[in-house]
C-alpha cells in the first residue's frame, strides 16, 4: 500500500544495540487501513539518495507488519532546509557518533547510553563476559525498569533490601545473586574486554588483547598504528578500540568498575611469556565434537600455552584438532597437508612438549 503525504520533521532513534535510525514525521495519513505518522528513513545514505527534506511530499509504503518507509519525495519543499544530517553526538547520552567504513549504520559508541543500556547489561553479564550466574535478560530489565541500575557497573553497589521488592525475589535468591556478582570482581581480562562490548573486539580479539598486553590500562593507551601491528586485529577493529577508550563516558564508566573492586587478571599474558608457553606462535583449529571436552575448554588449554585458535582452515593453521562428525575443515585440512590431530592425539602432544 502507498499514500502521499508530508515529512513534518525528522528525529532519531536509537536501537538497542547502538544504531541510530533516522525516522520521519509526517502528516497523519490512511494507508491500507492504518493511521501511519512515522517512516523509516533507515540511515544517512538512503537520506541522501533520495534526498529527502522537511517539508517535502512523498510517497510512503507499508507493506504488512513492515515499518512504513519513504519510498520517494513527490514534490519538494518551498524554502527547503539544508540536506539532513545524522548528529555528531548521541541525542540520549551525548557520546560520540561513529559510522565504520564499510558500514551504513551510525552508531552511537557510550556504554552507559540509556536507549541500549539493557542489552549492554546483559551482554556484559553474560557467559562470554563476566558471567554473573542467575543474571538473565528478565532480572536485568527488572533491575533497571525499577531505576537500581543504570550502567553494568551499578551492579557491584547493589545491596539485598534493594532486591527484596522485585517480582519472584526472596531472601535466598537475592543473596545468591549478591554472591555471584561479588565473584566477578577478579574477571580474566579478555572476558571484561568481551563484555565491554566494544564494536568489532568480539572474544578472538579480547584474546589477542590479553596475551599482547599485560593490563587494561596498557589497552587503553594503545594507538591505531600500535594496534594494527598485531595480527589478526584489522585497522576497523583497531579504530573502534581507540574511539571506545577516548570516549569520556566510557572512561567514566571504567572508573566507577574500579572503584566497585572489580580489577581484572590476565591469565593469557603470564601463559604466552613464560617458558611454559608450549604452543607459543602455533595456530589451531577445532572441528567435530570432543568427547573429553567441550570447545571452550580446549581453546583455553591451546590459548593457557600460548597457541591461538581460528574457525577456519588455512596455510598459515598448524594443527586441525578432529572430533567425531568432522566436517569440511578436516578435508580441507587434509588437501593443504595440515597436521590433523584427533583427540587422544592432542592429549599427547600437550603432555610431550
């Protein structure tokens, strides 16, 4: 269904994961049955290519459950404004701005922003962060829904009495999720690097990070150039580490995790200097099912001795660890005369070395 109608102004929105959506305003029109005053202008490029303005006519379609969208300007504007522009900053939390290259979307890069802070918690909770037991997506929306907190550091200042009130939460439950939290003051390194939930710094690069440098404070001062030195952090992933660290509300927000009593370990750094470090400068790959194991585990017994492992299979992979119902990557591995190791095998090479 399509209608005509005008473009009264247009706003931002802010998802959950940090992208900002500009969205048109318009003149309250019928379309397919529904009152429709708002459309997706979906980012700067489409904005720009069909150079839509305040004060314009368009045309808007709305297709089932789609969100309408402006699908063309039918008539322009008199004394029409300068080309719209997404901000600079963050209309909620005025942090910085950010479109990677390569990337259509502008995303806003603060931490403590409230149009994304519940998916900022939960993502920082979760196993691949810090891994607070018992903190689900339901416990943290209640958390914040009722003002307790308000960035993932607040967790660490919850107190028992503050709990009692929400839904399904006694005496028992508080205090076990009081505990678990408290356990998470001592994160390994590459997990709060994870759980900060920087834009391309996913838990391979958290990894690298941890064994390249000793301390958060030796992350945050690194440079673009210094960063891209490293292998497999690419020059986007570099940027966005930098821009993460220089954002005022992200160094605020570090501040308070410190002064919470949360201080991160390396474990990775000590691995890959010490003698210990057996599989220093070895690469890996998993494939199949591990029987005495899971995944996770052995990626951490190869990265414990200073190996590293990657998802796929190449020239530079020094070993392919095979399971049961190994897939493509064993075949692969086999054309390219990769060393291929099923589990037993591992074992022993770890213990012979």
């Amino acid at each position: 269904y399509q209608e005509t109608t005008d473009i009264e102004d247009i706003i931002i929105q802010v998802g959950r994961t940090g992208v900002l959506t500009p969205v048109a305003i318009m003149t309250p029109v019928q379309i397919g049955g529904v009152t429709v005053s708002r459309a997706s202008l979906h980012n700067q490029d489409e904005i720009d290519r069909k150079d839509i303005r305040i004060g314009d006519t368009v045309v808007v379609q709305r297709a089932g459950d789609v969100i309408p969208e402006v699908v063309k300007v039918v008539h322009k504007g008199t004394e029409r404004p300068p080309p719209y522009k997404i901000p600079v900053s963050c209309p909620f939390c005025k942090s910085a701005v950010v479109r990677l290259d390569g990337e259509a979307a502008h995303r806003c890069i603060g931490i403590v922003c409230p149009a994304q802070i519940k998916e900022h918690i939960v993502h920082f909770a979760s196993r691949g962060g810090v891994d607070i037991e018992g903190l689900g997506e339901k416990m943290v929306y209640q958390l914040v829904d009722a003002g307790l907190i308000k960035d993932p550091a607040d967790l660490y200042f919850l107190k028992a009495e503050q709990l009692l009130p929400l839904e399904r939460t006694g005496e028992k439950s508080a205090g076990n999720l009081l505990r678990a939290i408290a356990g998470t003051r001592s994160p390994f390194l590459e997990k709060l690097i994870f759980a900060l939930g920087i834009r391309h710094a996913g838990e391979n690069t958290a990894k690298i990070l941890a064994r390249k440098y000793d301390a958060l404070e030796d992350i945050m001062a690194a440079t673009v150039d210094e960063l891209t030195t490293i292998p497999d952090v690419g020059p986007e992933a570099a940027k966005s580490i930098v821009r993460f660290f220089q954002e005022p509300s992200n160094l605020e927000f570090l501040a308070k995790l410190k002064t919470a009593g949360v201080a991160p370990i390396n474990r990775l750094f000590s691995a890959a200097t010490e003698s210990s470090g057996a599989f220093s400068g070895k690469t890996f790959v998993l494939t199949g099912t591990l029987e005495r194991m899971n995944r996770q585990e052995a990626r951490d017994l190869i990265e414990s001795r200073g190996g590293k492992t990657t998802e796929s299979v190449t020239k530079k992979t020094d070993y392919v660890i095979a399971g049961t119902s190994a897939g493509s990557k064993l075949d692969k591995a086999k054309t390219l005369g990769i060393s291929i190791l099923d589990e037993e095998a591992f074992f022993l090479l770890m213990e012979s070395i």
